[in-house]
C-alpha cells in the first residue's frame, strides 16, 4: 500500500467548558478518520456549520492541539512518537493559511521582513540574493511581486492582496500540505473567487495538498476534489466533492447543499451554542437523530459507522439518501 501523506486515525479532541466543579465536557472532535494520498496533490475540503470542529481538526493537523485519542501520521510518521518529531521538517512539510491576513502580520512590521525571515531563517537559501529571488518569484505566481511589497506594512494591503501575500509566504518552503482555515472569510467577496483559484492553480504546479476549511460552500464546490462533512464533531460524509455536492447521501449533507449560498455569504459564524446543541455533542447514538426527518427508533439507539457506498464514497447514516428518498422529502 502507498504511503498517505496525511493519515487521521480516529482523533478525538474533548475540551472543558465552564467552572472546575460543574464545568462541561465538550467532544469537539469525535473519532475521525481521513485521509490523503501521497501521489496526486488534492483539495479536501472539510464542510459544515459553526462549531462542528472544523477549525479544531485543522489545529491538531497543525499541531496546535493534541489529540486526546487515535493520532496523526504524516508521511508514515505519527504525530505522538516526540522522538523522531523534526520541528523544522515539519514547518517545511506543512504550511497553514489562517483567516483574517492582518493577524498574521504586525501593524509594525514590514512585510517583506516575514517573507526574508521565513526563506532565510528555515534554511530553504543561503544567501539574501537567492531569498530575494526565491520570494520575487513565489511572489509573482500569486500575482504580485517583491517590488511591490518590498518597504510596505500591512495596512497598505488589501484584505485579498495580503491574503496572496500570506499563500507566498506559505509556499516559500515548498511544503507538501497546506492547511488554509477559512481563507477567504475576511477578504471581500469579489476576492474570494480568484484567491480559490489560486489553489487550483497552485495545487498543480507547487504539487501540493490542501485542506480547505470552510462555511462557503460554493467556493467549495468549485476548489475541492473530495468532501468532508462533519457535524457536531463527527465525520458522516466524505467523498468526491462533485458526487457528494450533486447528490448528497447524508440527510444534513442534503440540507446544506439545499441551502448553499452565493460566493462569499457564510452561516452564522457565532460560536455561542444553545443548550439544545451543546447537548447535542454528547449524544452517544447519531447526533443527527434529533433533527433528520428520515430518523427511526434505530438512529435513536447507536451511532452509525462511516461505511462505503459507491464509488469512493462512505457516509455514516443507516439510512442513507437516494434520489427517490429524495423525491419524498
């Protein structure tokens, strides 16, 4: 079997939420799986609505929050084996993309200064002339280019020009993965179109993987080869983004595409969940079951198992969608 590059193995993230005494358990990420393979560069993008533990998926993947059960391989290697971790073999390998461009950068410090510093600092050159040239080059295949950042602070951009900034910068190590969380939500939504084509193109001639995290659906759509869904925590769909978008086996899969908005509107990005949904977390059978109209006694008893349908497709639903089901909904 070859090599993934990337290998969830049942993660689950669970995080405390309020006081010692009569604080909560909050299962943010629940037995996961995925994975990407290592010879053939894709976009996954991983779906669904605010708190459904998208971004804490992409922080473990970062490394930014430890698993508390399964582990993370990257190139055969997992993440809890400390002894063979390479810091800086990492920061090669794996690159992130965050939200809001400006919270990337100091209002104080020149831009120019992070892009020498990451080329220079990380040994990817050796000399300040193979830097300059290396991030003029990065620099124009995101449209831009090192004579006009050069001097600049980051008030000076744009929200989509310091977002092109912010991929260069990622792309100066040449990284095999590059994890962009929420990319596109702070850029203005003529932007957004053509910083997801920029991963398209960049996927292609850097040979790099990424994961999309997102709420815009349609920009999904349009960037991702596969599809994560998840909900609450839990994986229930993934696939090829085409097949799972068109014709969606999960009945909350179902439910966003029917509601996928424009280029550059979102869900509710409001991270203050009713008790109704914190309670939903700790659900031991399908979490789903208490909204899904197609739920019966079973869906009420235990939780479905991710399990292939067609093609490269699994869903964790026991009653999973078909186009009659649908035609009687």
């Amino acid at each position: 079997m070859a090599e993934k590059l990337l290998e969830i193995n049942g993660v689950s993230k669970i995080f405390k939420i309020g006081g010692m005494i009569r604080g909560k358990k909050l299962v943010a990420i629940d037995h996961v799986s995925l994975s990407i393979d290592n010879d053939k560069p894709v976009i996954l993008s991983v779906v669904g609505e605010s708190g459904c533990g998208k971004s804490t998926l992409c922080k473990m993947v970062l490394r930014m929050y430890r698993p508390d059960t399964g582990d993370i391989f990257l190139l055969g290697k997992p993440y809890s084996q400390k002894k063979g971790y390479d810091p800086l073999q990492f920061r090669l390998d794996v690159q992130p993309i965050f939200q809001n461009p400006y919270e990337s950068f100091s209002a104080r410090k020149k831009v120019d200064t992070y892009l020498f510093n990451t080329a220079l600092r990380l040994g990817i050159v050796k000399t300040r002339s193979e830097a300059e040239k290396l991030i003029d080059e990065t620099l124009c295949n995101v449209g831009m280019s090192l004579a006009t950042v050069r001097g600049k602070y980051p008030t000076q951009f744009s929200g989509g020009e310091l977002q092109r900034v912010s991929i260069a910068r990622a792309l100066l190590t040449r990284p095999k993965l590059i994890v962009a969380d929420e990319p596109v939500a702070a850029i203005d939504a003529s932007m957004k179109m053509n910083i997801v084509n920029l991963f398209k193109e960049l996927k292609d001639k850097y040979k790099v993987s990424f994961i999309y995290i997102t709420h815009d659906l349609s920009t999904a759509y349009y960037v991702s080869d596969y599809i994560a869904t998840l909900y609450r925590g839990c994986l229930i769909e993934y696939g090829p983004a085409k097949e799972i978008m068109d014709h969606p086996a999960h009945p909350y899969t179902d439910l966003l595409m029917n509601a996928v908005p424009r280029v550059g509107e979102k869900w509710d990005n409001s991270v203050v969940l009713p008790d109704m949904e914190e309670n939903e977390y700790a659900i031991s059978y399908c979490k789903y079951a208490p909204r899904c109209p197609y739920a019966k006694d079973k869906c009420r008893k235990w939780r479905p198992e991710l399990k292939p349908t067609t093609g490269d497709r699994q869903v964790a639903c026991f009653y999973p969608l078909t186009e009659k089901s649908r035609d009687r909904s």
